[in-house]
C-alpha cells in the first residue's frame, strides 16, 4: 500500500530530568482530500513506541481528526542537509597511516636482513700445512656495502618515521573533529529508522494548511542550570541570564526548535486517591484492583458454530498470493532476531483461570505461526455443561498499564498502543471467526470474582495479541515478544537481509542513554526537584542543540531586576570590607544551585556558586574585597579588685572601632562583633555590658551557630567617618583568672 510521505520538522523540545518530549510537526496541504493514512518517517530508533501521540490543529472549517497511530520500521531516507555517513577525509587518513606503517615494517624487515650479513673467519688449516689464502678484498667489499645499504635503509626508515607521526597527527584532528560534530548524518540505504502511520478522518476538503503534531519520549537527554549577571557600573540595575548546559545523543539534531526545561522526572508512578465508602461493621479485607479480571468460563463454546461451518463446508484452496505479497511474506520468514526478554524462544498464553502459559516454538521457527485448524471430522469436545454467563462489555479505549512504567533503555512492560496495534487482526480469520471472538469480550458472568492482583505480563495490553479461531489457543489472550512486535513494524516493507532488529533498537537506546555520561561542566549540578515540587523554565528563542552526548550551553531568557548594595565586615577578625549585592529573583520559578558568572560594566569580574533561591526571593551575592571603606579596631583593658573585700576581679573591656567611607556614594555598612559568653553552671563568672554606642542589634546567622553576637547596621555619608565603642566587664573570682589570659581582647 503506498502511503503518502509527510515532511516533517521538529518544532519544540521538552527536556525532563533525563529524557526528552520532542514534538514534530507535518503539513497536509488545503484544497486537496485528506489522504486516509500518511506517514512520518525518520524518526529515532530510540523513541518509546508507547509515548507517541498524535493531534491535528488548524484554522478554518472541520478539521479532519487523528483516528489512529501506529509505529512501523521505515528504511531511511537520505537528507542531503546532513553530512554524508562517512567522512572520506577521515578514511583517506587512515589508510594513509596504515600504508607508512606497512612501509616501515618492509624497511625494518630489510635493514634485519642486512644485519644477517657478516664475514666468516678463514677456515683452519691442515696440520703442518701453510695457511689458506684470506680474501681480504671481498670482505671489505662485503663491509662496505652493508655499511652503505643499512645507512640507505636507515635514512627511509627515518623519513617513513616523519611521515607516520604526520599521518597520526593528521588522524587525530579529523578523528577529534568527528567526535567534536554532531552525531546525526545521512542515513545508509540499509539502516533502518521508525516511522509513525497515522490514520486520518476527515469528511470535507481543508481550505487551509493542517498541522499534524506528533510527540513522541526519547531517552538520555539531560541539563543543568548556569546564570549570567551583568550589574552596571553604579551598582543600581542587574540583568540576571538564565542559561543552562543540554546534552542530547537522540540521533537527530534539534535545529531551530523551542525549548523547555523541566525539572520533573519523564514518567513517575502514582496512586491515584480513591475515597473510601463509610460502612458501620465489621472491616472488611480491602479489594484489590488492578485493571485485570480473568477471562470468562466458556469461552470455546463460542466457536462451535464457526466448527459446525467447518465442517458443513469443505474448507477452499488458497489463493496464489501475488508476487510482492509472497514476497515480504518470505522476506519476513528470513529475518533472524534475537530476543533477550527470554532464554527460551516460545509464546506466554493467558489462560482463562488468568494465568499465563509458556509454549515452546520449534527450532528454527523466527514468528509463531497458528497451529493447523482441528480436523472437520473430529471438533474439538465440549466444555463441561456450565450456565453461560454474561460478561460485561470490553471498553472501546483500552486502559494503560496499571504497573509502574519501565525507565528508558529495557523492555516496557506495557507500552500503550492504538486499538489497531492492541488487538492486532489474524490474517487467517473469516467472517465467523470475527464474531465469535468479539463475542468472547461481550459475554460476561453476572457474580463476577472481584479484580485480583496481575503479574505485569497482564496488564501490558498493548502486548496482547488474540489468536484466529483456527489456532488451538483461540479464546485466550497471548502476550507478544518483543520480536514479534518489531516483526509487526517490519510487515509494511520488503526487508531482504537478516537484520537482528531487537539488537538495533537496544543499541539505539543505549547510544541514546550515554548522553553526558562524562558528567556535566565542572561546578553544575544537575536538575533536580525541590522539595517535591518541579518547575519549568521556557528558552526566549529558538536554540541549537547538536545530537554528539556532549553539554552545549545555551541561553534561556534575561530578566532586569534591582538590586541592592551593601558591605559586611568582621573586624574582630579582619580589616577587609566585603561588598555584596542582594537581587530580587525575577522568575516565576526558582533560581536553582549552579555557577553564576558576575560582570560589572561589561568587564568579568568573578565566577560564584549560586543557591537556591525561591521565587520572588532574594539570593545574595558576594563581590568581593572594596578598598575604598577603611576600618580600624583597637582595644584596651584595665583589671580592678572589686567586691567589699577585695575578693574578685573587675576585667574591664573597651572596644573602638571606626569606619572610614572614601566612596564617593553614601554606603549601607554592617559591622559585626562578637562578646564573650558563658557556658551553662558558670555561677562565679559574671559579664555585664557597660556601655555599646551606637545600639547595635543581635546577630543570629542562619548558616551556623553563633553566641554572643551583635551587629551594627550604619549609613555613613560619602567622606565621612563613623566611630562605635563597646563597653564591658567581667567579674571573676582574684583566685582565678580567664582561659587564655586576662588580657584576649588586646
């Protein structure tokens, strides 16, 4: 069947915890009928068959309605905008390599030869005779030309040494060119790729441009948070970017597209609430309900009247089936799969007690093919005389699967799938069979048992398949492998190569899940929920994210916010002043943890760690060391006797501390000090607090624990000074005397 061809482009991305939603959008043309099925092609092999959904939007008239979706495996179509499978330049290079390298072993081979070559000594003698003649020219003649050839040899193998570091080198930038590009190239005429059949209902002719949307999950994409500040030079305005580091190995490039990024996890299992009834008496045991209920009794009795036609009529000789129809039929039967879900190869059947059979197909044997129909003469026995039962009527829309969903990578227990591909049709059934198996769903028992916990095979009713009225399994549902439904995919297309179809899309999705493997940018953390609650953050423009599982940063959006100035200093522990600056966060979402780097006027001034910071809350942001605010501290003590005779010690303290503002701006300033404390049972040591000018307030950080400390909060003109003094006394006993020393302050 010819199908027509949508051309499609990805229009948005959504990014989740790990994992992606990438929606796609076809044109179908106005003025034209709308065409009863149209496919999409090149699609992932990554994608989760289960997640593909599919709407229909427009402007104008009765748009025509999506009434079905089905996932199929499309050989791929060339886009010349991509770069070629193969880089030539890469090959060359290598088999440039390999030549020197088959040249230098030929040379090294002949300079050993050589080396082979020597001069034999001159024989002995016989005993009382004159010496043997020794042939002293041919020896040096021999010398000098193994001298002469070895020094030729070794000036090639020189040369070949030069060429094979060139050739390496040369290698190595194209091979770290390749890793550095994207991932998605040109398709192989052999390779294969999904593609999404859509059925399509529409009863008047369009008068304007219909868009079909098709979104679809893809495993491994990833991202973590960075932000920009840019202050000006006043310090009165702030432009807070938000950016982030995506990393995608899908096989397709989003080019263009709009992007989203969530916080939130692609699929999370949840309970839904159920309100309980009220009932006065005694507890009940809870029921359990998990979308399962086990076939009726009797259900093969609703074939005999399709064996009574059997035998009535003797059964026809097949048709010869054309050419092309024999031929996918055989090229079907050549394909060698794998299936890694089982050791054994064989079919699970659901019984009608609710169980599920395994039967073991013959060797050999790649698809289940039904068991030859019982013989005319001798119909299948009949159940035991039970009173049929009526069955409630099956919905039109099946249910997802009630077990939790699998993550990316493995075999989902329960992808859903349109009713076409839920129930798929036997390609044996006649009309009799047809009503003999909707009657099997029709009919149910009036004292229905209540709904029992499944095994997940059960509840995966996209994989349940109900066999033709021929097969000796017919009445009970069969849980299709793996294979198998990727066998269904291949129907539509002449495949005449084995191809191990199971292990193609496993290694897809393995590809697809090693995306930033490596670990995000150093100092990035990534996405992650807060508290329970999960956010999302839109990208302003359109964006580039290239298919090479590698982080890309890119920009989300820029937000103006105010932001106030001010300095901190510790003197008691140091002279510096540090400046920071408190911004208002501009988001509706919060500013969650990653690397913020920090300009001033155009001009990079530092890089920090920025918290978590609420919406509409405030994050502060250190700046660093301002020379222009001077403080000094000085300290002075005196030891008095004090009490009516002279019996404990009066250690007076004198703290001063001045700030000197050199900006030419008033300065908000906050000084923090810190008085000594006492540990709990300390009845003979007492701290009173003479004199604090000017009043200061208490001091309790948030980040970790403090005693005893105080803060002063000042605003002091441009040029001017400020002066603060502390005051006070601890009242020891004279026979004791402070850890470390009276005098610590000095």
């Amino acid at each position: 069947m010819n199908i027509p061809v949508l051309n499609s482009r990805i229009d948005s991305v959504t990014v989740y915890r790990q994992g992606a939603l990438v929606c796609r959008t076809a044109i179908v043309l106005p003025g034209q009928p709308v065409p009863a099925q149209v496919k999409l092609i090149n699609l992932p092999l990554s994608l989760d068959d289960g997640s593909v959904r599919v709407r229909v939007e427009g402007e104008g008239g009765e748009l025509p309605v999506a009434s079905d979706v089905r996932v199929a495996l499309d050989l791929a179509v060339v886009d010349e905008r991509l770069p070629p499978p193969d880089d030539a330049a890469l090959k060359q290079a290598r088999r440039a390599l390999a030549e020197v390298g088959e040249q230098l072993a030929h040379l090294r081979a002949q300079r050993r030869r050589y080396e082979r070559l020597q001069v034999f000594e001159r024989p002995a003698g016989k005993r009382g005779a004159s010496p043997a003649a020794s042939p002293v020219r041919a020896r040096l003649a021999l010398l000098e030309f193994r001298h002469k050839a070895m020094a030729a040899l070794d000036e090639r193998i020189q040369e070949a040494l030069g060429q094979e570091r060139r050739a390496a080198k040369h290698k190595e930038d194209l091979e770290h060119r390749e890793r550095a590009a994207s991932k998605a190239r040109q398709a192989r005429p052999h390779e294969l790729r999904k593609a999404a059949i859509i059925a399509l209902r529409g009863h008047t002719i369009p008068t304007h441009p219909v868009r079909v949307i098709v979104e679809y999950m893809v495993p491994g994409a990833r991202w973590a948070p960075s932000y920009a500040i840019s202050l000006t030079k006043d310090m009165s305005q702030a432009t807070l970017s938000v950016r982030a580091v995506v990393a995608q190995r899908t096989g397709e490039d989003w080019s263009g597209v709009k992007l989203t990024l969530a916080t939130a996890d692609v699929l999370r299992w949840t309970e839904l609430p159920e309100l309980q009834v009220l009932r006065i008496g005694r507890r009940q045991p809870p029921v359990l309900r998990r979308g399962w209920r086990a076939p009726p009794i009797g259900a093969r009795e609703l074939f005999s009247d399709f064996d009574r036609f059997l035998v009535a009529t003797p059964e026809p000789r097949p048709l010869a089936a054309p050419s092309g129809s024999a031929r996918r039929i055989a090229d079907i039967d050549e394909l060698s799969v794998r299936d890694d879900e089982s050791s054994s190869d064989g079919r699970r059947t659901l019984t009608q007690s609710g169980t599920i059979l395994t039967e073991r197909a013959p060797k050999g044997d790649v698809r289940s093919r039904p068991s030859a129909p019982p013989p005319a003469s001798a119909p299948p026995p009949a159940m035991p005389a039970k009173p049929m039962r009526p069955q409630a009527a099956m919905p039109t829309q099946l249910a997802r699967s009630a077990g939790p969903p699998s993550s990316f990578g493995g075999a989902p227990p329960a992808p859903p799938m349109s009713m076409s591909d839920t129930v798929a049709p036997n390609r044996d059934m006649v009309g009799g069979g047809g009503g003999s198996e909707g009657a099997a769903f029709a009919s149910a028992a009036q004292d229905i048992p209540h709904e029992h916990a499944a095994a997940p095979e059960q509840l995966a009713y996209g994989d349940l398949r109900m066999p033709g009225p021929k097969d000796s399994r017919r009445g009970a549902l069969i849980v299709a492998q793996r294979r198998e439904r990727y066998l269904e995919m291949l129907w539509v297309r002449e495949v005449t190569r084995e191809i191990d179809v199971v292990a193609l899309i496993d290694t897809a999705v393995n590809d697809a899940q090693q995306a930033g493997h490596r670990g995000p940018p150093l100092r990035h953390h990534l996405a992650a929920s807060l508290g329970g609650f999960d956010y999302v953050y839109a990208a302003d423009g359109l964006v580039e994210i290239p298919s090479d599982g590698d982080f890309h940063g890119i920009p989300l959006m820029s937000r103006q916010t105010p932001i106030e100035l001010g300095y901190v200093v510790v003197p008691r522990e140091s002279s510096d002043v540090f400046r920071h600056v408190t911004l208002k966060n501009p988001l509706e979402a919060p500013l969650l943890p990653g690397p913020a780097d920090i300009y001033v006027g155009g001009d990079y001034l530092l890089s920090t760690d920025l918290r978590v910071a609420p919406p509409r809350g405030e994050v502060k942001i250190g700046l660093g060391v301002e020379q222009a605010i001077k403080v000094s501290r000085n300290t002075s003590f005196t030891e008095e006797s004090a009490g009516l005779m002279g019996g404990s010690l009066a250690l007076r303290h004198e703290i001063s501390i001045e700030v000197a503002n050199r900006r030419e701006r008033p300065i908000n300033i906050e000084v923090q000090e810190r008085l000594p404390t006492l540990r709990e049972r300390e009845d003979e040591i007492q701290l009173d607090l003479v004199q604090v000018d000017p009043p200061w307030l208490d001091f309790e950080p948030e980040d970790y624990a403090l005693k005893g400390g105080h803060r002063w909060q000042l605003q002091i003109p441009q040029a001017q000074t400020r002066k603060l003094r502390v005051v006070y006394v601890i009242k020891i006993s004279a026979k004791k005397e402070l850890v470390g020393g009276n005098r610590r302050e000095q």
